[in-house]
C-alpha cells in the first residue's frame, strides 16, 4: 500500500513537472511570437481587394477591372450544399474546435518526424484563414516556427469572431487559381453561376480544389480536380449530409465547367478601355482595381454586337475584293506539333452557324482540288466553291496539311459530325464604328478597330483623319444660314480659286471627273459635288465656315483653307458622328458620354451623368439640312440604304485616292458612323469610297437595329419647327412645280423660291 501511495506521489510530481514545462514553454513560445502576431482587430474592418464591375444600360455585364477578382459575399448567402462541403472536405470539426485540431496536429507531427516527412497539414480551417488573412505576417515557408505563429492567430481569431464570421471571411479569402478570390469568384469563374444556384458535384469541385487552386484547376488538370471533387462527395457521405448512394452518383458524373475556359470575353473592349480610362483618371488606380466599383454604362449590347460583327464582315468583304488569299496563319507541323494531337483554344467553346474559326487541315487531294479540315471535333472539305473568292481552282494550290487556317461555318451536321465551311482570312483593312442617341448623347456602340488583339489604338475616338465630303453638310449649314435655300442655284463648271501671292490656282474635281453645270443645292448635296461646294466655301469665307463647324464640337484646329469644303481638315469617328446628331436633334448637340453612375462598395453614388446640351445652330436650319441629308439617302450617293424604308438621312465620303471611306447617317433617335480604311495613309482599292465600303456596313448594322424596333410599322419622324415651309419644285431647277420632276422641299419661311439666284 505505502508503494503503491509513493508510485502514486511520484507520477503525480511527473504529470505536475510535465503540466509545469508544458505551461512554461507555452508562455515561453506565447512571449517569444507575441511581438511578431499581426494585429487581429485590423479585421474588423475586413475589406479586401474586390472587382470593379462594368455594366451596360440593360444592367449585363460587359467587363470588370481588378488586382484580385473577388465578390464578397455575406453569411446568408452561403447555400448549404456548399458549405457542407467546405466543412467536410476542409475541417468536419470546425464548430466544434476553438481553432486548433490537436488530434490532427499530433498526427501531422509524427508524419513529420518520420525520416522523409515533410511539414504538415492538418490545419483547421480557422488556421487556414489566418495563413491567408495575414501571408506577410505569419509567412509561406513550411517551417514549424510558422505553424506555431498561425496556431496562435487562429486562436485570437476564434476569440474575437463567431463561426459564422470566420467562415464568411475564409469563403471570400481562399484563392481558386486564375485570378479568382472567394468561393463567388470560382464560382462565376468554373460555372458562370452565382454559388446559389450550384448543384452538388459542383459545389464539391470547388470545395476540394480549395488547397490546390491551380494544381488542381478543371482547366490545368481535370483529373486531379476529378479525384479532389470525389473527395468531397465522399467526406459529405461520411460526415452524414448526404447518403453514400447520392456521392457515388455524384462521383460517376463527368465535370461540366464553362466552355471559355473561365475568360471573361468582353463584347466591347474599345469601349471598356474608354471606360477604365475614365475612371483611372478620375478616382484613381486604387478605387479603380481594388475598391468594387459598380458601373452602369450607356453601352447598348445588341447594337453593340451587331456593330462589330457588321464591320467584321464588311472588312472581310472589302479585304477579298482586293487582295489575294494570304496564307495561313501558321503550320503546326513546321512548329513541331503533331497534326493529330493539335488543339485550338477556340474550340473549347461553342460554334455555331455564321462564326468563323479556326480549322486544322488535316490533309491535301491535289487530284481532286480538295482539302479535309478538322475544328472542334467536326471535319469539313474545302472544295472549289469553299475557295471561289480567291480565283484559284484548286485547295492544294492554297493549303497544306498542318495549316491552321480561318474559315466560316455555312451548316452544321452534328449527328455526322461534319460542317460546310468556307475559306476566310483576317483583313489587314481597319475600320471603326460609332452609334449615339441623339437625344442624350449617349454612347450606344463602340468597335475601334478589326481586332482589340490585334491592336488596341481606338480609331473611333484616337484616330484623326481627313473627313471628306463629311464635312459638306457644316459647310451648307453656314450656307442656309446666310440665306441660301436647297433652291439656290450652284454652276458646276471647271473654277479656279485664288490660292495665294506665288502659288498657282486651286482647281478642284469632282469625283466622277465631270461637270453638271447649273444644279440646285440639293443636287450638290445629294450628289456630292465638289466644285459647288468650294463655291460656297469661296463665298462665305473659309474663316466663316471653320468658326461655324466648331459650333458642332469640333475643335479650333480646322484650317481655314478651300480645301477644307471637301474633307481635307482631319476628325475623330467621335467629332463626326457627334456633329451629326446636331441635325435630327433640332440644332443642339449633346456631349457624348459612356458612364451613368458609379456606385462605391458601400453604395454611395460617386457619379450620375445627365445629358449635357448644347445649342449649336437654329432648329429650322437644323431641319432643312435634315431634310437635304435625306434627300441623299432617298436620291443620291447613300440610295441603296432606302431599301430599310425608314426615315433616314445622312453623308457619304471619299478621301482622295480611295484612302478614306465614310459614312454618317442617323434616324430621328440615333447616329451612327463608320469609317473604314488603313491606319497608314494609303489607298484602300480604286473605286473603294464611302458609298461601297463603309455604306454598306452602315446598313448591315441599321437593319439589326431597325428589327429590334418596338413598333416598326409606326417609324418616328423628324418633327418640322412652325417657322419651316413646304412646297412643291422642280428638282432640277429649284422652281415651284407640280410636274412629275417635283419633289416636296423645305425652307425656312420668308425664303422660298421668287427667282433663281445663281452661284
């Protein structure tokens, strides 16, 4: 017994000796790291980095700007699927613990005293947050210094937050690879889905990729995401919130995440770059990238995608009307690759009737003029028809196995497999679109260029270029304000002009090289002719005119030179366009705008643009030129645009030389301009002006828009001021009429034909 008693004493002097060193050397360790632990009230105020959002004016996303793509979220809207399996996969008992797991620590000490061990896991998810929460502070480096430092930070965040809380800030921390912060993220990121609609085996892909985030990313190593996701569904099993039946048939599932490999593809990236622009200069990179910013645009989606496939198209058109078949873009079996392994990232998402794409010629039949292609799983022969624009008779003239080529997708079979394609190659041409509400000034499109990859110089609103006979309609602005009428007589007749002390006369041609001699004013708009308008230039005064067009937006920097009736002064897409809806809108020009409001994270409203008027010339001038500018779409160089049976007006123009095509035409709510040619000053092809280039991408994009019209049998018109007459003329000679040569024309009242003045 007196043994016993003494056995007894003697292991309770170890266990206290033990419990002592175990205390001291905790308050040794709590001493020795106390100086180095971050600060955990800073989280108090927990407001990471969280993504800029971009919107367009139906409230769709077009973009989104960020040092870190996270969308914070609150407790509440964590689903239960999701976080089951986080917990499961993660920490099964993070309720229950007070931030550290000791069973799982002890067992990954053993692992990791055991001889080629390493540093363990085993962390609890609490410990997980404070590695994230504080990298700089408790450090990367798998050292047990390091563990020790997150141990003592996870237990002062389990003393100063709930659950709940530690939990909302673990799902918007974590990192899920590719830029994405937060289980929101990774969501929109793998799925293009908010976590609230996720299903099971989704919502375990991203609970088990949570350690591993790129290593084991559905896009880097889909059988590495496959075994983590497993994992999950198998750990919901054990932890009893699903049956093992419902996780073996979650498991069996294949993973669906989304087809663009998680990139966000915006359809208006000149647009989003006017957008950052403005918003960098004006709150600054920080608030821009890191504060979430919310930003409703003016962007109209739908005009905005049948902009840029408009101008795609007719660059194409353009570009197979002039030049040769250029070649492929590149060989895979020059560069090495196997043709039968070879992959496009464009086939990972879907393709449809009308897209062009990528295709792999898989093989050549010299014999038959025919060549087999291969994209996204489907093959395709390019026969003699596929290739018809090139002018050669034969695809083995033009390709060779290996050849990653541009082709557009005319039928789909997918029961057999195959699609019917034809040849296509990217325009080395440029071009630029711009569409305005003209009651607003709102910008409703924007496509800067062929290509934002190809090269991101905005041509709508950075490129300045010569305007042409753009300019005509500023010019007999001036005019009908000094008291001439689309009656007035111009002579066009070979002139020469006075160009100054030692320089020979400025004689200028029409674009047809010939001469119509007497013709009304409206015929030298509708028809465009040159030698009436330096006329009128001549008559009013170069200076006159310039001071005039600046009443449009443009700045001072017209020169005030003849030459400058016709085109020869240089303009932004956005100067241009702007300056036309000046006409439909009954003489004021709105500043044109891209942002509505900015709202902080908070919600505070940072800016609320509101349409900024300004006037710029008389209505009733403002209608007759309306009224002549539509006499060009019904009679004159834009006439194939009537067949949209519309109120429409607007302006062809040609640079010289063919190196510059344009065309600006609106209806009475909105303005659209297209410009096309090089960005280098050279011809775009003989015979390739504002009516054949740039007029029918003008039509292509305003048919889209016309069938999206609410009540098209019931068109708007432009509303006439008290002060405008009407009457009957002949239209060749401006004089009242009632023959079958008459057309109804607007003046301004008090100046309608009495006798024919001639210019």
């Amino acid at each position: 017994m007196t043994y016993v008693i003494k056995v007894a004493r003697h292991a309770s002097l170890v266990l206290l000796f033990v419990v002592t060193a175990l205390a001291g050397t905790l308050s040794g360790v709590l001493f020795a790291y106390s100086d180095d632990l971050p600060l955990i009230s800073a989280l108090d105020d927990y407001r990471p980095s969280t993504i800029t959002r971009v919107m367009a004016r139906d409230g769709s996303p077009i973009g989104d700007f960020a040092v870190e793509r996270r969308v914070l979220i609150r407790y509440d809207q964590i689903p239960d699927l999701l976080r089951q399996a986080i917990l499961s996969a993660e920490d099964g008992g993070f309720f229950n613990h007070a931030g550290l797991n000791i069973s799982r620590m002890m067992l990954a000490l053993v692992r990791d005293i055991v001889p080629g061990g390493r540093t363990p896991g085993g962390s609890t998810l609490t410990q997980q947050l404070a590695r994230n929460l504080f990298p700089g502070d408790v450090g990367f480096e798998r050292t047990w210094e390091r563990k020790v430092k997150e141990a003592l930070v996870a237990i002062q965040i389990e003393k100063r937050y709930t659950k709940e809380e530690i939990l909302t800030m673990y799902c918007n921390q974590v990192y899920f690879g590719h830029g994405a912060y937060g289980v929101e993220a990774a969501s929109r990121l793998y799925f293009g889905k908010s976590i609230g609609d996720l299903n099971l085996e989704e919502a375990a892909l991203i609970a088990g990729i949570l350690q591993g985030n790129v290593r084991q990313s559905p896009y880097i190593r889909p059988d590495a995401a496959m075994r983590r996701r497993n994992y999950a569904l198998g750990r919901m099993a054990e932890e009893g919130y699903i049956t093992r039946a419902v996780a073996t048939e979650a498991m069996a599932r294949p993973i669906v995440v989304r087809e663009d490999g998680g990139r966000d593809a915006t359809i208006a990236p000149y647009f989003l770059e006017e957008v950052r622009k403005h918003l960098e200069a004006r709150y600054g990179a920080t608030a821009l990238y890191e504060h979430g910013l919310q930003v409703h645009t003016t962007l109209d989606p739908a005009l905005q995608r049948a902009s840029a496939q408009a101008l795609d198209r007719g660059l194409r058109r353009i570009d197979k009307r002039r030049v040769a078949y250029r070649g492929p873009e590149r060989n895979v079996v020059a560069d090495g690759e196997a043709i039968e392994g070879f992959q496009h990232v464009r086939w990972a998402r879907a393709i449809a009737v009308g897209d062009i794409v990528p295709a792999l010629v898989t093989s050549v039949d010299a014999t038959a003029g025919t060549a087999a292609v291969r994209l996204a799983g489907r093959t395709a022969v390019l026969t003699r028809q596929s290739i018809a624009w090139t002018r050669r008779t034969s695809a083995a003239t033009l390709v060779k196995a290996g050849d990653v080529i541009d082709v557009a997708v005319t039928a789909i079979d997918d029961e057999a497999g195959t699609a019917t394609v034809t040849l296509e190659q990217a325009p080395v041409l440029e071009g630029a679109v711009l569409a305005l509400d003209n009651r607003t000034g709102e910008i409703l499109a924007m496509v800067g260029g062929y290509s934002f990859t190809r090269s991101k110089f905005n041509r709508a609103v950075q490129a300045f270029r010569q305007m042409g006979s753009t300019f005509k309609p500023f010019l007999y602005t001036a005019a009908i304000d000094r008291g001439l009428t689309p009656s007035t007589i111009l002579v066009d007749e070979p002139t020469g002009f006075d160009a100054g002390a030692g320089q020979p006369q400025y004689r200028p041609r029409n674009y047809d090289g010939k001469f119509e001699g007497p013709v009304t004013l409206r015929r030298a708009v509708e028809a465009s002719r040159n030698i009436p308008a330096v006329k009128v230039m001549a008559m009013l005064g170069p200076t006159q005119v310039v001071a005039y067009a600046q009443r449009f937006g443009f700045p001072d920097r017209l020169p005030p030179f003849l030459s400058t009736a016709l085109g020869a002064a240089e303009g932004t897409l956005l100067e241009v366009t702007s300056a036309y809806t000046v006409f439909p809108n009954r003489g004021v020009r709105m500043q044109p705008y891209a942002v509505r409001t900015v709202v902080d994270a908070e919600g505070s409203v940072l800016e609320d643009s509101r349409p900024t008027p300004r006037d710029a010339i008389r209505a009733d001038t403002a209608y007759v030129m309306t009224h002549l500018l539509r006499g060009v779409v019904q009679r004159g160089t834009a006439a194939s645009a009537a067949s949209l049976d519309w109120p429409l007006g607007g302006k062809t123009g040609t640079v010289d030389d063919y190196t510059d095509a344009w065309f600006i035409g609106f209806d009475p709510n909105i303005t659209i301009g297209v410009w096309v040619g090089h960005d280098e000053k050279r011809p775009i092809g003989p015979g390739e002006s504002g009516t054949t280039a740039a007029l029918p991408i003008w039509i292509e994009i305003m048919r889209e828009y016309l069938a999206s019209v609410p009540d098209r049998a019931n068109p708007p018109e432009f509303d006439a001021p008290g002060n405008v007459t009407f009457l009957s003329v002949d239209r060749a000679t401006g004089q009242p009429s009632t023959s079958d040569r008459a057309i109804r024309e607007a003046f301004i009242s008090g100046t309608q034909p009495a006798e024919n003045l001639r210019f």
